[in-house]
C-alpha cells in the first residue's frame, strides 16, 4: 500500500525550464509612428475635444436665446455636442474640431468613413467621456475599438 497523497511542495513546481507562453507578444501597430497615416495623439484628440466643444456651447447659446446656467443649457450644450459628432464624422469623417487639428475618423480596416450606425455606437460611447480617456497599447481610444473606427493625423 502507498501512503496518502500529499500535494506537491512549491520547490517541486519551481525548475529552470523556461515559462510557457500564456500570452502572444503584441502585434506591431500598423500606423506609421509619426506623420499622416498615425493615430492621433492624445493632445490632438484634446484639441479637438475642447473645439467641438466650444462649437457646441455657441449652439446652445443660440438655441437658449443666450447664455444661462440651468440643466436646460446643459442638455442642449451636451445634445449639441453628440449631434456634431453623428453628423460630422458620417458625412465627413472629422468634426470641425477635427478638421482644425488635422485629424479623421477611418474604419479600422482602411476602407474610409465609418457606416453610421458604427458612428452611433462610437458617439454613445463618447457620451460616457471615460472610454474616450481608455487608450490601448495602439493609441486608439476605447469607444473607436469599440465602433472598429480609428483616429487618425490627416497632415
């Protein structure tokens, strides 16, 4: 008879035999580095960001009869700013804040502008702000993963 089994000591586990593979080495980017073609930088997207948004506080301005702080300027600044996103990236590929930085949203794949309901997806998730902040080891941001959309400098 064999005595009780006993689980493995540590010492026994430990040996100088290489560690497997658990995860794949990250894929090269497939965007230059630097220049057009890139994925825009973070001070760009910001860039952007804040000239869109200015864009819309003037809208919702205009759309108040002026400037009043109440949840109603709030709701129509916010909507005015998910509005230029929907419509700008559709039929354009950047918003105006985009275009004065130099930056485009693209299909991941290349294949130009991204079909509206991908622009709906990415602008939902913009609405949240934080994916927008999530960047990945590429530079994209969470909300372009997500729509398979990417930001990228146009000069």
């Amino acid at each position: 008879m064999s005595g009780p089994a006993t689980a493995p000591h540590y010492r026994d586990l430990v040996s100088d035999r290489p560690a497997p593979e658990y995860a794949a080495a990250p894929e090269p980017s497939p965007y230059p580095a630097s220049g057009p073609g890139s994925v825009a930088h973070f001070g760009a997207r910001l860039l952007a960001f804040l000239i869109d948004g200015v864009l819309a506080d003037v809208i919702g301005i205009i759309v108040n009869g002026g400037y009043h702080a109440s949840d109603r300027q709030n709701l129509s600044v916010y909507l005015a700013f998910l509005l230029i996103e929907v419509v700008f990236v559709t039929l354009a590929g950047q918003t105006p804040g985009m275009r004065a930085v130099g930056v485009a949203v693209v299909r991941q794949d290349g294949q130009g502008r991204p079909k509206l309901r991908w622009v709906l997806l990415r602008t939902l998730l913009l609405a949240v702000v934080a994916p927008a902040l999530v960047i990945d080891q590429d530079g994209r941001a969470m909300h372009d993963r997500a729509a398979g959309t990417v930001m990228l400098k146009v000069r």
